[in-house]
C-alpha cells in the first residue's frame, strides 16, 4: 500500500463535510495527489446500496440486513475506488468508514463489536486507516448548533437516544491504536488546524 488512508468518523452535524472541505482544499495548495470518497457509497454500485440503506421508506429493514449491506458497500467501495487509489500513491481521505458500523450497527443498534468485526474482517484484510479522525463533538451539542435538519434518511430519522448511542459507541474506540478524537466544539478553523497538526504527528502531511 504506498498511498495513505485516513477516515473521518462522527455523530450526525459534527462538521465532517466542513473539515473534510478545508482539508481538501489545504492538499490542493501542496499538491499532494489526493481523493475524497464518503461511505457508504463513493462508487456506482456502492452508491446503489446507498440509496437502498438509507430509503426511509425501507422501515422493515432488519439491523442485521443494514449491518450487511454496509459491509457490501464497504467490499465494492473498497475493491474499486480506495484500493487502487492507493496503489496509484494518493491520499484517501474516506468520510466514514468501519468505525461507523462499530458505533451504529454494533453499539446503537445492539448487535455486538463481536458481529460486526465479524462480517467486516473480510472485507477489510489489512485495509484499516492509517489514522481515523473522529470529530468529538456530542449529538446534544452537535444538534444545538445545527441549523435546520436537512435531511430524513432512516438513520436521520432515529431518535436523539440512539444518536446518543452512537456517540458513546465511538467514545469507546478513544485510546485506540490511530483513533484519534479531534476537539470539534470551536470554530471551523482551529477544528482544521487541530487535524492538520494531527496528520502532522502520524506523517500523513509533511
Ligand atoms: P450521510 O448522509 O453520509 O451522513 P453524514 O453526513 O452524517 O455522514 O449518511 C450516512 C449515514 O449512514 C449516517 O447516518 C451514518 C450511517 N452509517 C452507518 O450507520 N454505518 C456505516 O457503516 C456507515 C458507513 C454509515
């Protein structure tokens, strides 16, 4: 694997996209060699079981059935965009990767780190980030400096509780080997400089 792998990870509204943005647009002024890809999604297919996983229509779906079509996003994602991108040595910058499933189909939802590990391993072989940053921002004050909903996919539609889960399902990952908790409750700007001198330290960025 000669590129570098770092995912984001965070509650609904913890500025993913923002930090994400800024960050793209700091390796544009560098010129190091880089895609933005987002899960689940971020090729055809993948996109696909996107679209089915997140229908709020689909009110019928089993947690084990919206574990698995993760996963299979994961696998295709995986397989087409983010593996051959490294291989060319660019940079992945990944909105969401298997720490979501760990937090929201294994904590939130209740079926276990155990299982979703499980259904994962495969997929991902080696393939983990080099550091995943996790915006720290809790859903209570993530949701209070929001500014209107936006959206009312099935995981939106979750109540404050299970997003409470979620929360405490990713707190459980701090201390990980390259889980790195990213202090998101200020402004924009020292939230994309405290990443910047995050992928610093684990020389992702010179
Ligand atoms: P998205 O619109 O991308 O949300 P956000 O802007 O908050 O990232 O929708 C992705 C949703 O899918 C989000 O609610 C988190 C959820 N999700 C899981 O539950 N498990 C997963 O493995 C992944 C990748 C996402």
């Amino acid at each position: 694997m000669k590129g570098k792998f770092i995912s984001f990870e965070g509650c609904e509204g913890s500025g993913k996209s923002t930090q994400i943005r800024l960050l793209a647009e700091y390796l544009d002024k560098t010129g190091v060699p880089y895609i933005v890809t987002r899960e689940p999604g971020g090729s055809e297919i993948a996109e696909k079981i996107r679209g089915i996983v997140l229908d709020g229509k689909n009110k019928n779906m089993s947690d084990e059935c919206e574990a698995l079509l993760y996963a299979a996003a994961r696998e295709q994602h995986l397989s087409e965009i983010i593996i051959p991108a490294l291989n060319e040595g660019k940079l992945v910058i990944c909105d969401r990767y298997v720490h979501s499933s760990l937090a929201y189909q294994g904590y939130a939802r209740g079926l276990g780190e155990e299982y979703i590990k499980a259904i994962n391993s495969r997929v991902i072989k080696e393939y983990m980030p080099d550091v995943t940053l996790f915006l720290d921002i809790s859903p209570d004050a993530a949701f209070n400096r929001k500014h209107g909903a936006d959206k009312d996919d099935r995981m939106e539609q979750q109540g404050m509780e299970f997003h409470r889960l979620v929360y405490k399902g990713y707190k459980a990952h701090c201390g990980d080997k390259n889980f790195c908790p990213v202090n998101c409750g200020g402004e924009k700007a020292q939230t994309h400089a405290n990443i910047i001198k995050t992928l610093k330290e684990y020389n992702i960025i010179k």
